[in-house]
C-alpha cells in the first residue's frame, strides 16, 4: 500500500471514531450526575485530540500502529475502569463506539501489514496492560512507549516493539512527502474547530461550576457570620444584664 493511501485510511479511520466518540459521549455529557458529566467531556476531548494528533504524523505507517496501540488501550480502560467505576450501563454506548473502531481500524491494519502484525500487536497491549493494571489514563501511551518501558518481561516486549518499529520506512520520496504534508495540513485544519469547540464547552462548563459553588457557599457563609454575630451580641447583652 503506498504512503498516500495508507495515510488516507488511517485519517480515515481516526475521523470515524472521533465521530462515533462525540455521539455516544453526548448522552453522557448530559446527565444529572455532575461527576459524569464533567468525566465524559473531558474523555471525549482526550480521545479525539489523540486521535487526531496520531492522523497528523509524519509517517503513515507508523501513525497506524499507534493508532491500533491507541484503541486497544482506550477501550480496555474503558472496559476495565470506567464502566464498572463511573459509567455503568450508560457507558454500553461509548464500549460499542470504541469496540468498532479498533474493528474497523484492525482490518485496514491487516490489509497494510499482515495478520501477524496485528498480532504482535495485540500481545504487546495485553502484556503492557499486565504490567500497568491500575493506569486507566492511556490516551498518551504510544508504540515507542513499550520500547522503553520496564516491567515483567520489558526485555522480549521492548525488543518486539523496537522490531515493529524498524520496519516502517524511515523516508519517502520528497515528492511524495510534500503530498503527504499537504493532506495532513487539511485533515487538521478541517478538524481544529471541533477541538476547539470541546475546548471551549469543557472550560465554559469548569468556569460554570466554579460560579455556582460559589454562589452557593456565599449563603453559608453568611448564615455562620450571622450566627457568630448573634451568638456575640447575646454574650454582651447577658454581661450587660449581670451589671
């Protein structure tokens, strides 16, 4: 498959399941729940700015395994953590979402590499995963990461990791990498007002809930005042009395 082919599914690929992720993250967005809803927004902005910054890469193939490494990783943190701690039942929705991408995302991968890289792969997401258990924020880890990490059996998983990675294609040629550029150009700048959007919404709805605390904290406030007041007032009335 040729790099500008290549990048054309993965852009492909990542703008679908940020689709798919914003859909089904908006129900959530809205519950009366405050914690939920605070949780679902800022998850929607990490999943579809990670996406969209693993899209944007230079190198096509390489932008496809961390993009494989990415929903592998996403959705079982989603499976493992928030859904049994936060979500429960509504986040069926936001799992259905994330297990369609990484099948959808999976057939291209073999199309472009073979099953056996896909397998290599998965071994290497389960196997971090065992070594990581209680890290639920994965919207960062990357294929390098694994070359790189320390852990149970980090030796044979970082010399796996560093083959997958020798295989990409270090260059192309210049004509094909000013295409490649040019595309990636317009796939962010079509994309930069839905991150920004998010951005926008997910301060609006912080600077929102800091007010209301306020708002509301100010009449506790003002009830202890009044009763430090009033408790004092009586104090000097009854001194005043003894007189």
């Amino acid at each position: 498959m040729q790099d500008a082919q290549l990048q054309q599914h993965v852009q492909r690929q990542a703008s679908q399941f940020c689709e798919r992720i914003m859909q089904a993250m908006a129900p959530l967005e809205e519950s009366s729940r405050r914690e939920i809803r605070d949780s679902a927004m800022s998850g929607c902005l990490l999943y579809v700015s990670s996406a969209i910054e693993i899209a944007s890469g230079p190198l096509p193939e390489l932008n496809l395994l961390d993009l494989f490494v990415f929903m592998r990783l996403c959705r079982d943190a989603f499976e493992s953590h928030w859904i049994p701690r936060l979500y429960g039942e509504l986040g069926q929705e936001v799992l259905t979402a994330l297990l369609k991408s990484e099948h959808d995302l999976a057939d291209v991968l073999d199309l472009a590499f073979g099953e056996g890289r896909r397998s290599e792969l998965e071994v290497l997401v389960d196997d971090w995963n065992m070594d990581n258990p209680g890290q639920f924020r994965v919207e960062g880890v990357r294929l390098d990461d694994f070359a790189h990490h320390a852990g149970r059996g980090a030796r044979e998983r970082s010399e796996r990791a560093r083959g997958l990675l020798s295989s990409i294609k270090s260059a192309t040629q210049s004509a094909d990498q000013a295409l490649l550029l040019a595309e990636r150009a317009i796939f962010l700048g079509n994309r930069m007002p839905f991150l920004l959007r998010l951005q926008v919404r997910l301060a609006c709805r912080e600077v929102t809930a800091d007010i209301v605390a306020s708002l509301v904290a100010i009449p506790a406030a003002v009830g202890t005042f009044a009763r430090g007041a009033i408790a004092s007032l009586s104090r000097r009335a009854n001194l005043l009395q003894g007189r």
